[in-house]
C-alpha cells in the first residue's frame, strides 16, 4: 500500500513538471486529468485504514470531478475560444523546468519542519502537497492565457487537497465536499469570464486588459 501510495504522489510531481514544459492547452488538460486520477486514487492508499466506504466514496468524487468533468468543462472553453496553444508565455518552459526542479528543493526542504500525523503511510506526502501547491502557483502567474492560469490554478488547489489528506480521518465531510465544491465553482465562473472574454476582444491575454481604458 505505502508503494503504492509514493508511486502515486511521483506521478503527481512528474506531471506536474509536464504541465510546466507543455506549450498545448489540450495537452494541458489531458495532464491535468491524469493528475486528477492520481489524486482520486490517494484515499485508498495513505491512510492506514484503507479501502473504508468514506475513502471509496471520496475516491469515486474526486475521480468523477477532477478527472472527468472538469477537463471536459476545460476542453469546451478551448473549443470555444478556438486557440491550441499558449504562445509567448512569460517565462518560457525550459525555465519552468528549471524552476520546478528548485520548487521541489525547497519543496522536500520545507517539509522536514513539518511533522506528519500518526497513521499516514507516505512520508511524500507534504513535499509532493507543497511542490504541487508552488508548481500550480508558479504556473497561474507565469503564463498569459487565461485558460493556462486556470489550469494553474486548478493545480494550486490539488496541492490543497494533498494537505487535506492529512488530517482526512479527523475532519468531517464538509471539508471534502466543501473542496469539491470550490473547485466545481471556480471552473463555471472562469468558464464564463473566458468565454466573455473571447466574444468582446480578439485576444485573450492577459496583459492586454490592462491596456482597456474606459
């Protein structure tokens, strides 16, 4: 189980890394779902209880939402903007590598100061949460499209619910659901501002917003 659980947090930070150095927004996606799977797989795994109905349920939500529906909402807002790929982003991607490679330094170096509660199996557990939580940070910031920084965004809130792992078995359901929810929400709403954007001005980056004077 504790292999499996780390095999599931590396792919975590290793799609992470690819999200970094891909210039597709559909490839984008699709890696943004594979990591949504990892995720999903998680509460049956690193914890000591194992497969409990909660952790099932949890595991079919997440699998459901972040996996599925999601990417599916994120794919039509691509089709409806009509643009495959980010291009000039602010930093460009082999730099991001670069930087994602000191993110999960500082990363692993971080989560020495931070103790783990008793009956977690993976001890990757708080370095892959905070290396997820910078590397979706670090994208939302760094990239001009703003279907690219949803996406970053979406990670920066998978690298939450790797801490809310953590301390899954103590909290109530409304923690859970209370995620899902925000993420539920978050993609309809920039769903909507992306497609408003996309009928009003020829670009989407963006920079050039700032450039609107009333």
């Amino acid at each position: 189980m504790e292999q499996i659980a780390q095999l599931l947090l590396v792919g975590t930070v290793f799609l992470g890394f690819a999200l970094l150095g891909s210039a597709s927004l559909s490839g984008c996606v699709g890696l943004l779902a594979l990591q949504g799977y990892c995720l999903s797989l998680l509460p049956l795994f690193v914890h000591h209880e194992g497969f409990t109905a909660r952790a099932l349920l949890l595991t079919a939500g997440m699998a459901l939402l972040k996996g599925w529906l999601v990417p599916k909402v994120l794919l039509h807002a691509i089709r409806e903007v009509k643009i495959a790929r980010e291009v000039e982003p602010l930093i460009g991607y082999v730099p991001s590598l670069i930087i994602g490679v000191v993110i999960v330094g500082l990363s692993v170096v971080l989560a020495h100061r931070l103790p783990i509660p008793p009956g977690v199996r993976s001890g990757l557990l708080v370095p892959v949460a905070l290396a997820t939580m910078m590397m979706g940070l670090f994208m939302t910031v760094s990239r001009l499209k703003a279907l690219t920084q949803v996406i970053g965004y979406l990670v920066f809130e998978n690298g939450i619910y790797l801490f809310g792992l953590l301390v899954s078995r103590d909290m109530p359901w409304l923690l859970e659901m209370g995620v899902l929810l925000d993420v539920f929400a978050a993609v309809f709403i920039m769903g909507i501002v992306i497609q408003h954007i996309s009928r009003e001005f020829d670009s989407i980056h963006t920079d050039r917003l700032t450039q609107l004077k009333e």
